[in-house]
C-alpha cells in the first residue's frame, strides 16, 4: 500500500475535516484522473475542461491518492483556471494556486519536505533545500479567517505525517546492493549541481552544461530503478521541476508514416519535462534499414534535448557493445551526453543479498538452513555467466519460483497459519531452475 494512501486511512478524522469542502478521494494515474472527474460534471464548455485538465500537469504515471477542494479561496475547486488546489500523490505534493494578482505552481517530493505549517497569513514548506512559501494575497477577503487557519493547519498536519515515511531518493540508491561505481558517479554528478545552484543563487556567472546519460549494462543490472531515483534526486535538489520517469523504447518514438515521428517525439519529450526520459535499447533506433524513420527520430530528440537542458534528462540505455556502436554512429547524438555510466553485473554475495532484501520487502523470513539452499540454487543457476543467469531479473524469476513450491508444499495442508505463509523452508528451494 502506498504511504500516502495508509497516512490518510489511519487519520479519517483529519481528511473528514474536508467533508463541507468537496474533498475528492481518487486512486487513479495522473492527468487521466482529472479528465474522468472533470467529464462528469454538467454545464462546462469545452475550453473549460481543457483549462482545468491543464490546471495539474501531473504525468500520467502519477498515483493520485487525495485532492482537496475548498471553499476557502486558498483551495478552491479544481474546476476553474482561476481556482486553487491541492493534490497528493504518491511522490509529491502538487499546489496550484492562480489568481489575477498572483500565481503558484509547484511540485514538491514528500522527501524533500522537512515540515509545513501557517507563518501568520502565509503557507510555509521547510524542505532540504530551502523554505517555500505562499503568500495568500486573497485571505484578506476573507470574512472567517480562522476558518482558512483551520483548513490550512489540517493540511498541514497531513502533509507533516505523510512526508515523515519518506526517505530521500539519495539513500535509497546508496541502499541498493552493489553498484559502486555508478553510486560514486551519480554524487559526483549532484554535488556538481548542488554547487551550480548555490553560484547561481550567489548571483555569480555559471554555465549548466548537459546532464544527458548514457547506461551501459546487462538485463537486470538495475539502470531502470536507478533512472527513477536520478529523477527524484535532482528534484529533490532543485534541478527537475517533477521528477518522474518516462519509460521509452523505439515503438514509442517511431511512426510508420513521414511527418509522424517527429510529432510522436515531441510528445514524449513535452511529457518528460521536468523528470527524466529513459529510453531504452536506444541502437534500436537505427536498427530499421534504409526506409526506416529512427534517424527522423534521433534527428527530432538532439535539438530537444539541448532546448531542454535545465529541466529535462535524457538517459539512453542498453548494452554495452550495442550501445558502443549507436553511439559511434550518431556523432550529433552522442556529443550531447555527458557521462557514460558502466553497470556491472552483479556477483554470487550481491545476487544472494538482492534474494534476500526481496523476500524482506515482501514480507517472507528464510530460516537459516533456507538462507544456505538460497545461495547453493543462486550459485548453481549464475554459474559464471550473471548475464545468461539475468542478474536482477533472474533472482526475481527465482522468487517466483520458490513462491510457487511453498504454496505446493502448504497447499497440501488442511490448515496454515500466517506465519507459516511468510517463512521459506530448505524444501522450497528444491527446484529446477
């Protein structure tokens, strides 16, 4: 279950404040989520949907868990362009705020969020980096100010408990098992930007340079997880304004028809900014023929990814061999990425640590005999080749496997307990592979 969505089933009395207020509970994807709220309400004109679906441009990867709309002009009704409103996601918290006097729109990481609370008629955020704060120019036409103060300390509480179960996405990536050396280039890479930010706050004269990655690696070395906390990462820092993942491959990029591709690119990019566009098997891209349009793609994305620099990463990922050659071949692409990032394929200890951190996160416990046949089935499925075996991706194939002899074994049962359920005996480790 999402912490979001836990946060606001363990605390009802708080998000039953909101019952007078059109209080919305969704669980849907991003922008799809507004547009069938926004379909179900009579009397819009067609020009008044677009504005309000605009008025969240949340990726449409995005959960959505609450919405908040108020009659307090802070948090008026998502129905208008001129309205305000508050959405909680499962990576953030998005705030837009629109009047003829003043505007906000801002997506804040629940794992930058350090505190929120009311500094007199202003709503402030005490993140990692710095403060945030709106000002409220419209509570002075309030006639019961203390009904805003209330609404506003009840977000804020809310907000306060659910940025507490959030780590930041720097320690999750120094959390994962392995990757040594793609962890050491990626501090170097936010300690430059840190950097950058402070000389440029300082008022001092900086250039940004391209931030465009290339991943290099086996199957199931972890480019795509770590991709995600890059996007986090740089959001948290001040970098990204969104900080998502938009996952991509050559059939989301290229038509069959002229004039196509290039729009299918700009789509992709347009829905990336602000986070991070992972494309991968990227060579695949010029793996067509002659009659095929992945240059018209390669030729549309280059000019893009320099337009977009500050608020967009581009990370093409695959082999290493294949991604060599891609590369070689694309000179005009290749110059705009600024680090070559190498994803080694994991060892016997890593794959063993990674079978277990899965069955933790999943709520199993081995035994210590269990632990033993985990490594001895690692160690005679990886053999030496991690590659073949699919590093990650095999140990997950793995699980699944064990998952499926425990249910075997206890499905012979008349009656099972909840802990048996959770616990990996040496018998379910007795498998072909």
């Amino acid at each position: 279950m999402s912490k979001v969505r836990e946060v606001l089933e363990q605390n009802p009395n708080l998000c039953n404040h909101f019952t007078n207020h059109r209080t919305v509970f969704i669980h849907g994807y991003g922008n799809a989520s507004f547009t069938q709220k926004i379909e179900g309400v009579k009397g819009l004109s067609v020009e008044e949907r677009e504005n309000a679906r605009m008025l969240h441009n949340l990726p449409f990867n995005e959960e959505i868990y609450f919405l908040i709309e108020t009659d307090q002009p802070w948090f008026l009704p998502i129905l208008f362009p001129s309205n305000h409103s508050v959405v909680f996601t499962d990576k953030g918290i998005s705030i837009v705020a629109e009047s003829s006097s003043h505007s906000f729109d801002k997506f804040i990481s629940w794992a930058i969020i350090k505190d929120a609370h009311l500094r007199g008629d202003k709503f402030v955020f005490e993140t990692s980096n710095d403060e945030i704060i709106i000002d409220n120019q419209l509570i002075y036409s309030i006639d019961d100010k203390e009904k805003y103060r209330t609404d506003a300390e009840v977000i804020a509480k809310l907000i306060h408990l659910i940025a507490a179960q959030y780590e930041s996405a720097e320690k999750r990536l120094n959390e994962m098992i392995g990757l040594d050396k793609v962890k050491r280039k990626i501090k170097v890479l936010t300690n430059f930007v840190k950097m950058h930010k402070m000389r440029k706050d300082k008022g001092m004269n900086v250039m940004m340079p391209s931030l465009h990655l290339v991943f290099m690696g086996n199957p199931g070395t972890g480019k795509t997880e770590v991709a995600r906390l890059i996007a986090e990462i740089f959001q948290e820092i001040g970098l990204l304004s969104r900080g998502h993942l938009v996952e991509a491959r050559r059939s989301d990029l290229v038509e069959k028809y002229v004039g196509h591709t290039a729009k299918k690119v700009e789509e992709v990019v347009m829905n990336a900014l602000g986070g991070v566009l992972f494309i991968d098997e990227a060579y695949a891209l010029t793996n067509g023929g002659t009659q095929d349009f992945g240059p018209e793609a390669i030729d549309t994305l280059t000019p893009l990814m320099e337009n977009y620099r500050e608020n967009l990463i581009v990370i093409a990922a695959g082999y290493t061999k294949d991604m060599e050659r891609f590369l070689a071949a694309n000179q005009g692409l290749s110059s705009r990425f600024s680090e070559v990032i190498h994803f080694d394929d994991y060892n016997l200890d890593e794959l063993t640590q990674i079978f277990e951190k899965m069955c933790h996160d999943r709520g199993y416990e081995l035994t210590d005999a269990a632990k033993l046949h985990a490594r001895k089935l690692i160690m005679k499925s990886f053999g030496t080749d991690a590659a073949k075996f699919g590093n990650g991706r095999g140990v997950r194939n793995l699980f699944e496997k064990v998952y499926m002899k425990q249910a075997d074994r206890l499905g012979t049962k008349d009656y099972v307990t909840e802990a048996e359920m959770t616990v990996f005996e040496p018998e379910d480790f007795d498998i072909s592979y």
